[in-house]
C-alpha cells in the first residue's frame, strides 16, 4: 500500500477515526492489526518474516535481561539474535549477490563455477525494520533501556506502519514509549502533521515524480546518451532522490502526528551542507546515527590514531553502501563517500569553519561532489557509471532530444526554486509554522494553491503510482 494510492487514502481515515475513538487500553492493538495489514498489502506471505525478526528479538531483550549478570550467556543471546536476523536478510537481499560476485572472482584463477542462486521477491522495508529490531536488542544489551515485557506493544513498535518500510529507523527509547503511552488529541499536533504530509506530498509527487520522467529514460538507456543529457539526468535524479525519500519521511512523521507520535527528523536541508561530514548529518540520520552508534563506535570510532580511524569510517560507509542494495554499485557509492570524510578529516579544521561566500563555494562543492557519486547509487552496472563519467562532458546531446520541451523545462526550474527556497529558510525557521501564523485569507490561500499546484503538476507530468525509491531497500 503506497502513501500515494488511493487505497492509503482511504486506509488512514478509518485508522485515524477508530484510533481516537478507542479507549487507550486498546490502541496499541489498533495499531498492530492496522501495521500488519498495511505490510500484507504488499505481499501476505511475507508478514513472516517480520513476525520472526520481532519474535526472536522480543525473547532475546527479555533473556538478555534474565542473564544480566552471566555475560558469556548475554554474549550468545546477542551473536543468536545478530545471527537469526541478520541471516533473513542476507538470504533474501544478498545471497545472490555474494555468490555470483565469489564465482566471478575464481574466475580470476580460471575456475569456472556455476553460481547457485534462489529467486525470491526482496520483502518491502526488510532492511529497515531489521535494523530497528537489532538497535532494540542492542540497546537492551548495553543496558540502554529496558526490555518490554508486553510482546503486542512491542510487535507495534516494529510494525508501526508511517514508518515500517522506508524510516526512520526509530530508536527504542523514542518510539516504545510513545506505543504505551495514553496520548490525548491534540488540534495543534494533528492539523501540523497534515501540513507536513501535505509538503511531503508534494515532494514526492510533483517534483521527484516529475523529474523521474527524464532520469529514468536516461538512465534506463545509457549509451544512447551523452554530454548534456547525463548531466541533467544526474542533477535532475540528485533532485529527485532527495524529494522522494525526505517526502517519504515528511508523510511518515506527519501521519505519526495524527496519533499523537513523534518521530524522528530524517533530513534537514542536506544539499546546503559545506562538507561531506555535514552531509550526513543531514541525510538519513535516522541511518546515518544508526551506524555511528551500532557500526562506527563499536569499531572504535574516534578514540583511535588517525589511521584506524579513518579504517573504522571506510568500513561503516562500505556496509552502509551495502545496506542500500546488493550491488558493487551501492558499495562503491559508499566507499566514495566514505574516503571523502577520510580526506576531509585530515585536512579540516573545524575551528576555521568557514562563512559567506567561502561557505557558499564549499556547498557548491560539496553538491558536486554528492551529485557526482549518486550517479554510482542510480547507475544500474558499474560499465554504465563509468560510460557516464566518460561522456558527461563530451559533445553536446541537448535535453529536446528526447522530447523535454521549454515547457516543461520551466516547470522543473519553478519546481526546483520552491524547493530551494523552503530549505534555505528551513535552516532557520520552521516554514510550516511560518506560513500557519499568517492570516486566514493569505494562509488559505497559500494552502490551496499549494493543493492546486501539486495535482496539476502531477496529472500533466508525472508517472502515475510511482512506488518510492527506498522502498527496494
């Protein structure tokens, strides 16, 4: 069930009317049922698998807890549940992948083997809803927070449906409570998460959506490309994976709002960043602080020379490359951006931050160099990345070849303006609340031309029901 069917549309009244219609001592398993039939819509059989993930997971916070003082026991329970989980994922996202790459490489030492690969559908969200159930393990390892003894409310936790297939990845001590907790509506909270979702949506479907019609036909069609054509494709796909996943988010934190649930903030104006550092503290941070405390820290993080530590950074981005698909594509992409934070970690210093126009070249800079390695993250081989990187900048194949009329060109521009505006004020105020506080006329009017503007972009010129681009991870 996508965010943008017309199925959702009518899924979350009735969820919504039944929520704050129940007593408090029922809602959590409201949430469950509407959580899991939200998943099944996907694919029924699959509804498995994250009953598994949540099972083993739930049992090993309660024996971890059991064992407190044992750690050779606490030690198994974690390796058990790492194993368990983690297993599920690789069978159904990496298997393949690691077994052609293995026959591809005795290939270098002329053994030809047959790869034995399993055909089976990557369930939606796997990867996330893994991550959330072993950060909960984990936590409860280190002492973190508490194991939850009621299994329906932490089966809610994992399922909670705005966030289960594409983030954020909620932290333990953040979302838990919020299930359990008694939550009175509030008029505030519910008309702001509309709002949000309604910036979302427009995001998602009337600039990523759009601009998808001239990525994918490139990008589907390389070679038939050169010059001009790959470079608007790059900056147009830079444009639209930002608007497609920080619009997921926007829907997903608004939709929580309806029920009185705060999630995480997963983007704050990332194409404004002055460095690759700040980049991912901007982007996905629910992932990005996902690794840092899981991945990064347990390596050793900073509290090593330099060279093991730009060693622990190399190895969290090249899983974090990983984590976003089974493809040495995804692994490079993570690699790139990894060594550039090796770089910028030896040369910068953070006490010399710089400010106007020095910061403004370091953003520009810094949006080259993201645009640069998401044609790695969108390109479908390594040949075709590299064929783009090679013909970015020779000759001249102009947009109007593949029917991008003046037209439709001014739309993309408009589209791109709005967008930069809002997160340039963004940085310093909240422009939802901004517009809230205007008066009624001028807010109304805003609001429907808003409303006006996304349907009209949408129908004339995006591709209907589009699924979102993380849903595949």
């Amino acid at each position: 069930m996508l965010f943008n069917s017309w199925q959702f549309a009518v899924f979350l009244p009735i969820v919504f009317g039944l929520y704050w219609s129940l007593p408090h001592r029922y809602r959590w398993l409201l949430i469950l049922a509407s959580s899991y039939w939200f998943y099944m819509s996907w694919n029924i059989k699959y509804v498995v698998l994250i009953l598994f993930t949540t099972t083993i997971s739930y049992m090993a916070g309660i024996f971890l807890e059991r064992f407190r003082e044992n750690m050779a026991a606490r030690k198994f329970i974690l390796t058990f549940t790492l194993v368990s989980c983690l297993g599920v994922l690789f069978v159904f996202k990496y298997f393949n992948f690691f077994t052609e790459s293995f026959v591809a490489f005795m290939k270098i030492f002329t053994l030809n083997l047959h790869p034995m690969t399993i055909k089976l559908l990557l369930p939606v969200g796997i990867s996330f809803y893994t991550f959330q159930t072993l950060g909960y393990v984990i936590d409860v390892y280190r002492g973190n927070t508490q194991a939850e003894r009621h299994f329906g409310i932490y089966a809610a936790f994992i399922s909670f449906f705005p966030q289960l297939v594409a983030g954020p990845i909620e932290r333990t001590n953040n979302l838990l409570p919020q299930i359990r907790a008694h939550h009175e509506f509030n008029y505030e909270q519910g008309t702001y998460g509309l709002k949000l979702m309604a910036w979302g949506f427009f995001k998602k479907l009337a600039i990523a959506d759009v601009l998808a019609v001239y990525s994918d036909k490139v990008f589907g069609d390389v070679y038939s490309f050169k010059g001009f054509a790959l470079v608007l494709a790059a900056f147009f796909f830079t444009v639209q994976i930002y608007c497609d996943f920080s619009g997921y988010s926007d829907i997903a934190r608004g939709c929580a709002k309806l029920f009185g649930i705060e999630l995480m903030e997963n983007f704050r104006s990332p194409y404004f960043s002055a460095s690759i550092r700040e980049f991912w503290s901007r982007w996905h941070i629910s992932l990005s602080t996902w690794f840092r405390d899981y991945v990064y820290i347990p390596l050793g993080g900073n509290r090593c020379g330099k060279f093991r530590r730009g060693v622990n950074v190399m190895i969290t981005f090249i899983v974090s490359g990983l984590w976003h698909g089974a493809n040495w594509t995804f692994v490079l992409w993570g690699a790139v951006h990894g060594l550039a934070q090796v770089v910028e970690n030896a040369f910068s210093r953070r006490e010399h931050e710089p400010h106007g126009l020095g910061r403004a070249l370091r953003v520009a800079g810094t949006f080259m160099f993201v645009m640069m390695a998401w044609v790695l993250f969108r390109a479908n081989t390594l040949s075709e990345a590299a064929y783009i990187y090679s013909h970015m900048f020779t000759g001249f194949s102009a947009y109007f070849e593949i029917g991008v009329g003046m037209k439709r060109l001014a739309i993309y521009v408009a589209l791109i303006i709005i967008l930069t505006i809002y997160d340039l004020i963004s940085q310093k105020h909240n422009v939802i609340s901004l517009v809230s506080s205007l008066g009624t006329i001028h807010r109304w009017t805003v609001y429907d031309a808003f409303v006006v503007a996304t349907f009209l972009v949408y129908a004339n010129f995006a591709v209907t029901n589009a699924a979102f681009v993380y849903f595949q991870f």
